[in-house]
C-alpha cells in the first residue's frame, strides 16, 4: 500500500475518534506503523509508585516491592503510528474490558498508562490516543474504557487526576486528544482499501468478519 494511501487510511481513522481534522498534523514523510510497540515507563512515574507502593493494600505487594528495581515494565501498545508531528497510540478490545490496575499500582488504568507513556515517548509531537472496540460493547456502556473515555475527554483535570505525577499544562500541551473508534468503521476503512488494491477479495474481507458476528459498514 502506497504511503498517501496509508496516511489517508490512518487520518480517516484518526479524524473519526477525535471528531476533528488532523491535515495539520500530517507530513510529508507520512506515517511509521509499529505493532505491539514497548514504551518504557516514564522516571517520574516510577519515582511517584515507588514513594506510594507501602501505602498498597495488600501485605505481600507491598513486601515483593522490596525485591524489586523497577515496579512497572514496558507498556505494549498494540499500534502506534508516528510521524515528526504526531504520535499515535491505539489500543484494541475484542470482547474485554481495559485494566484496572498493575501490580503495584491499584489505580493505574490502562487509559491513563498509555496517555503518561504516551506523553513520555512524544519528544515534541502531539499525542493521540485512541481505543478500537465492537459498536456493541462500547454503546452497551458496561466496560470501564466507555467511562474513562467521556471522563477524559471532558476534563484535563480528570485526566490529571489518574496521573498525578503530571501537571495539567503537561497534559494540555501534548495530548491532542483521547478518542473511541468502532472497529467496525476501523477495519471498513482499512479493507475497503485492500480490497480496492486487489490485496485482499472483498468476499474474504466479509467471511473473516462474518464469522466474528461484525459488520462492515463502508
């Protein structure tokens, strides 16, 4: 797939979760595509979950901490699309729901650990993220991401409040914004293409989905 093509398919997307153009955010290098990417955990947060983790409330967390360097690994991202403007992260859910919680920390949502990753890996571009999930789980309003998702979108301040190791102007002046794509408009969106490049039969592209109980709608 041609790189124009590519960057279109990916602002579509990105204009959709967000409800706003990106043309501004576009270069002409045109976007990096990395699957399951590892972000390291930013300093500051491992400072702040180091201090806190003897406040968790349970004996055996708080004692394994002691035989530990470092309290949380690398974040996988399931896409990152990155270009010398903007920074990308997507996180996909079939049927389940985001986390709750690491080990060390019972507070850290997935959400909230991938816009304070997402913040330390940006280096001067602006940070998008964007969570992928069936129509029907996400309108069912029964998965924790539906609420944090309107949560974050309303407030910088909300979203400051689950990492309170950055300040709310930090947040402002990198997180473009927070934002939910159907998978069903995603994968549309990205088949049709295939399927207009003859890279994949448009039959195939139905049967896949088909037997996944989702519907294609472009």
């Amino acid at each position: 797939m041609e790189r124009m093509e590519r960057d279109g398919i990916a602002s579509d997307i990105i204009k959709e979760g967000l409800g706003r153009d990106i043309s501004q955010y576009v270069d002409d290098q045109g976007f990096r595509v990395q699957f399951e990417k590892l972000l390291p955990s930013p300093p500051s947060y491992l400072e702040r979950i180091r201090q806190s983790v003897d406040s968790h409330p349970v004996k055996y967390v708080r004692y394994s901490a002691m035989d530990k360097e470092v309290l949380e690994g690398s974040t996988h991202v399931d896409l990152a699309l990155m270009n010398s403007k903007l920074l990308v992260l997507v996180e996909a859910k079939f049927t389940s729901d985001i986390q709750c919680d690491t080990t060390y920390d019972p507070v850290r949502n997935q959400l909230a650990r991938l816009i304070d990753t997402g913040i330390h890996a940006s280096h001067d571009r602006k940070l998008v993220v964007l969570l992928l999930s069936p129509e029907w789980a996400y309108k069912s309003k029964n998965r924790l991401y539906y609420y944090k998702l309107n949560d974050y979108r309303s407030s910088v301040e909300n979203i400051q409040a689950d990492v309170p190791h950055r300040s709310p102007e930090e947040i402002a002046n990198t997180l473009l914004g927070v934002g939910w794509v159907s998978l069903e408009y995603a994968a549309s969106t990205v088949h049709k293409k295939a399927a207009e490049l003859a890279l994949l039969t448009w039959e195939d592209i139905q049967r896949f989905y088909e037997e996944r109980r989702i519907t294609l709608t472009v």
